[in-house]
C-alpha cells in the first residue's frame, strides 16, 4: 500500500466505526475499516448456532424514542416488535421487572395504585435519608428496604464486585417505578430486535467498504496510520495514548453458552438471578429474541468479573479518580485533529446502541459538510 492509500482508516467495527464507515462511503470517500477481532460488529455480532441469533456479548436490545435512529437503522434491516420485560428470581420467588404493579403485588400483595403508593411511601420514609452517601442509602431512599434487599442489592454487588456502601449513588439515581401493570422494561417508543440478527444491520452499513478482520492496530500502528489522511479510533482511549497518564478502569463478562436438548429452558429472554449464592447475573435465551420455534435453545450465563489486561472491557467505572485519568487523555485528543476519537471506549462512558448511533452521526455532521 502506498501512503494515504484511504481518506479514512477506521479502527474498529462496532456501530460507531460501521456508521462512521457508511456515511463516509456514501460521500465517495476511501474507507478501510479493520478489527482486531475475527470477525465485524463489535459488541452487537451474533453467531448463528441450531438456527438461533446468538448475542455473542450479551443481550443487545435496540430501543430509542428518536424517530430519526429508529429510521435509520430500519434503512438496512427490518426490526421485529421484541419487548423487553426480564425476569428476577430472588429468594425462591420470580418477580417482574421494572418494578410495577405486578412486582409490588408479588412483593405485598397490594392490588391497587393507592395500595402500593402508601406501601411505597411507608419504605422510604423508614429507611430513606435526605442526602445518601452510597447506593446502598441511594436505593433505600428511593423505594425502600423491601425491594432494595431482594430485588437490588445482591445482583448490584455481584455485578460491581463490591459491597453496595462502596458503591457511589449516582449509579442508581433514579428507579423506575410504575404504578400500572406494565413490564416493558424500556419507556422508549421504538424497540425490537433485527430480523436475522444484528449482523444484518453490520453487513448493511458496511456494504461496499473494505474491511479487514484480524487484524491489531497496535500491531503495526506506524503502518496503519500512514494508510490514511485520518484515523477514526473507537478503542480504549487510555490504550491509544499508551496508558501516559494510568489505566482507565472497568467491569468485564464472561460468558458460559450452552445448547440444550430443549425447545424452551426459561420461557422468557432474560431472566435475572439476584441470590449471591448464584455466581452469575442473569441467563439469556436467545431464541425468544425472535420468537424462536427451533427444537433446540441456547441459553447464555452471564458472570460479573473484574476486568485486566487479558479480558474484553465493557462497563467504564465511571468514578472519581477515572474521570480525572479520562480528561487528561481527553484534552490530548482534542489537540489531534487528525484522528477522531468516538464509542464506549474512545469516549470512556457506558452507551446504549441508539447513542452510539448517534454520536456517530454527530460526529459525522461535524466532520463533513454536505
């Protein structure tokens, strides 16, 4: 290859470099996208197993109340009407997510709105305080110590892997609480799962771009980047900037898939396991991503880990101390206007699918003038 072979080198395929990518070919620019994984996606790649999508990294279910995404994403696949609505098992019992009427009857026994607002009301105001320190005080001010302890405590502790008085408020500022019997876990107007997958959607926006998997940026960075008049980076930032001012932190997954000699194991797509004694978070059933009438399922084992150098990263712990490492590395980045820095792990904050989409596009707006 020859220098500035591309008018864009794009490093990583997940919605960010794949949106990127599309709009930047579809404005006749040279686009060469690369990942150092085997295969495109990022995060949202599904594997195809007994004829079911399987979300290879955890359940992604696109949900948006911007007309605008929902449009655009339906531009390259069509999306099924999926609704969310998880499951807890705690303590021996299954109870219905968010918490809504059907939880506080299963929970109390109350049967109206009044019923369960008075309940609601005689919790927080026992338990709550007026300026919590902790999530712990966060939780218990905002619904109180019934549904705290069963419901929020233990599957939070195992999913930071510290004790919820450790943990800082601000994860859970805000619950939600319905009074109605609604179990749609998402208030957003559009929701569903792409037909086929979420490859289709990949596949879509990559049409007629070149892209090379396998292949480490920071194998041979030198060489990439004399590729391309710009870079467009989606990775750890902290990585980019080899690691100048400390390494950024996060929580990882692992994941445990299993097929099964079963046409339904759990009736539902996702079903929490709050109990501590339980080592995993949650167990998803893919098939029921798409309404699945295959004779086979395959269920997927969700366990919390702290993350290192060897593991993928996927939560931003988002403290005190990390956003100060994080501004640093952000501060140099504004100053290279020849790399654009964008996604969860260029931008160090946890996003839904939506956002990321349309952070790309903003960034796409900013970057060309049509």
């Amino acid at each position: 290859m020859t220098k500035e072979a591309y008018d864009y080198l794009i490093v990583g395929s997940g919605l960010f470099g794949a949106v990127f990518a599309h709009e930047a070919h579809k404005r006749g620019k040279k686009v060469c996208v690369i990942d150092k994984r085997a295969h495109l996606g990022g995060n949202v790649y599904c594997k195809e197993i007994e004829g079911i999508q399987v979300h290879q990294y955890g359940a992604h279910i696109f949900h948006t109340n911007d007309e605008a995404i929902w449009n655009y994403v339906n531009q390259f696949v069509a999306f099924n009407n999926y609704i969310n609505s998880p499951i807890a098992l705690a303590k021996g019992k299954l109870y219905n997510l968010p918490f809504n009427m059907n939880t506080f009857y299963q929970l109390w026994g109350v049967k109206t709105p009044a019923e369960a607002r008075i309940k609601l009301q005689e919790e927080t105001e026992r338990y709550g305080t007026q300026s919590p320190r902790n999530l712990e005080e966060q939780a218990l001010s905002l619904v109180g110590k019934d549904i705290y302890e069963t419901l929020i405590k233990e599957y939070t502790e195992k999913q930071w892997g510290k004790p919820a008085t450790e943990l800082p408020s601000f994860i859970i500022k805000r619950l939600p609480v319905r009074l109605r019997f609604d179990n749609n876990y998402f208030n957003d107007r559009f929701q569903g799962i792409p037909v086929g997958g979420y490859n289709r959607l990949i596949d879509g926006l990559l049409a007629g771009v070149e892209t090379r998997v396998n292949t480490d940026y920071f194998a041979d960075r030198a060489y990439f980047d004399a590729l391309a008049d710009k870079v467009v980076y989606t990775g750890k930032i902290d990585e980019y900037f080899n690691y100048e001012y400390g390494h950024l932190s996060y929580r990882s997954l692992r994941f445990e898939t299993e097929v099964l000699d079963t046409d339904n194991y759990q009736g539902n797509a996702v079903v929490n396991y709050n109990d501590k004694t339980v080592p995993f978070t949650r167990i998803i059933e893919h098939k029921h991503f798409e309404f699945g009438t295959q004779p086979k399922t395959v269920i997927t084992r969700e366990y919390p880990q702290n993350w290192d150098m060897s593991k993928e990263a996927y939560y931003p712990i988002n403290d005190e101390h990390n956003q100060h490492i994080f501004k640093q590395y952000q501060t140099k980045a504004a100053a290279m206007p020849q790399v654009i820095f964008g996604g969860r792990l260029a931008e160090y904050r946890y996003y839904d699918m939506h956002q990321i989409i349309a952070s790309a596009l903003k960034t796409v707006k900013m970057t060309f003038v049509d």
